[in-house]
C-alpha cells in the first residue's frame, strides 16, 4: 500500500515538473520573440538609417563654413578644410561665409550638392591685414593677412582695402583671384615716419623705422623724404626702395 502511495507521489511530482518547465521555457520563447522584434524596431529608428544626403564645400577655409538651417542661426554643421564632406538630411539649408550666406542650399537624400566658391590672394600681405568688403553691400567679409593671406568668399564682386585706398576685384567660383600690390621700402626710415600720398593729395601710408616697408595698390603717389615730396609711379607687383639723404 505505501510502495503505490510513493509510487503516485513520485508521478504527480514529474507530471507538474515537466509541465513548469514547458510553461517556462513557452515564455522564455515569447520573451525572445519580443525582444528581437523590440531591437529591430530600434534599430529601423536609428539615426544611421535616416534619409540623407551630403553637402560638399570645395576649398573650404581653415576656419570652416558653418552650415545653419535655412532662415536661422540654428548651426547644424561645420565644413572645413579637414572635413570637406558632411551628411545632412534632407532640407534647405544657408552656409556662412565670411559674414554672408550662401542662401538655399538643398540637400537631396542620397545626392551631394557641392557648392564651389572662389578666393581672394593678396601676395606680400600687411601684418595687420587688409580689409575685404563686399562691393554691393559694404560689409566687411574678413581679412586677410600676413598670417591669413587667402579667403573663401561668394562668387560676387569685392574690394579689398589697403589702409584707404579700395581695390576692386570680381571672385570667379573656382578661381583664387591673386592681388599683387607693388610694395614701397625705405630703409632705415626716419622715426617720425615718411608720408606716402596718392594723386589727390591725401595720405595714404607710411613707412617708419617700426614698418619700413608697405604695401599698395598700382597708381602713382608721391613720397614724403627729405623735407620734400617725391613723385613716383607703382606697377603691379612692383617693389620700389628709397634712400634717405
């Protein structure tokens, strides 16, 4: 009698064990099908699958381009010389140069849209830079310098000072447009300075014993030395030296 007691315990016992594990085991299948399905739904919303395109700045500048979302300031990204290439989603979008913007730029998913700007070059450049303003505008773009003698600009038209005489040029897109200034020397300039004037009488430079060189514009200009004026012409690229008496 206790040997069938046993015997039935013994079964009930195997009966409800299997039965748990099938019960566990049936979730455990479930959770894992969601699970799975719960990553794949992540993974279709990953940035990396977005829609997008890229935009190209070709010659970008040192600094970089800032890309904005168009009509804003909002600053989505950064092109530059070390990173020419950026993806973007789809949209209209304006990009910064010096301080105006390249307006409308659309970017198409899975296209590149390459913008090309021109530059401007000034050879034998002052330290203290030379202003460079849009011609239409009046707004000073940046400067170039001894130190940053090249900028990329807008295709449009331009002037590029020296101290006050304007030289205008025309930025082609794809093109450097390279200023060559005539440069004037006197060494061993007086400390208190030689005058440079240009053809209407109005100071235009100077060069000292702290700067005894300077660069300018072709045009003809007259060189305080000596007590007296001397007249003197200035081509492109030109380097002119004087001596004290």
């Amino acid at each position: 009698m206790r040997s069938k007691i046993l015997f039935g315990v013994i079964v009930a016992v195997l009966v409800f064990g299997t039965a748990a594990c099938s019960k566990k085991k049936t979730a455990t299948d479930d959770l894992g099908t969601l699970s799975e399905g719960t990553e794949d739904a992540q993974a279709d919303a990953s940035p990396e699958d977005a829609p997008r395109g890229w935009l190209e700045v070709k010659g970008a500048g040192l600094e970089g381009q800032e890309v904005r979302k168009a009509g804003t300031s909002e600053r989505v990204e950064l092109i530059s010389v070390t990173r020419s290439v950026v993806p973007l989603p789809p949209g209209t979008y304006d990009v910064v140069f010096g301080r105006s913007l390249w307006k409308g730029v659309v970017i198409v998913e899975g296209q590149t849209t390459a913008l090309q700007p021109g530059w401007i070059s000034v050879a034998h450049a002052s330290l203290e830079g030379h202003e460079v303003v849009e011609e239409a505008s009046g707004i000073v773009q940046g400067t170039v310098s001894a130190l940053k003698d090249t900028i990329a600009l807008i295709p449009g038209r331009y002037v590029v000072m020296f101290g006050k005489l304007p030289w205008p040029v025309e930025v082609r897109a794809g093109e450097t447009m390279t200023l060559r200034p005539g440069t004037v020397e006197v060494p061993y300039a007086d400390v208190s300075g030689h005058r440079i004037y240009d053809r209407s009488g109005s100071v235009v430079g100077e060069v000292s014993s702290i700067r005894s060189s300077i660069p300018l514009p072709p045009g003809d200009y007259e060189l305080e030395l000596g007590g007296t004026r001397v007249p003197f012409s200035l081509r492109e690229g030109e380097a002119r030296k004087f001596e004290r008496e």
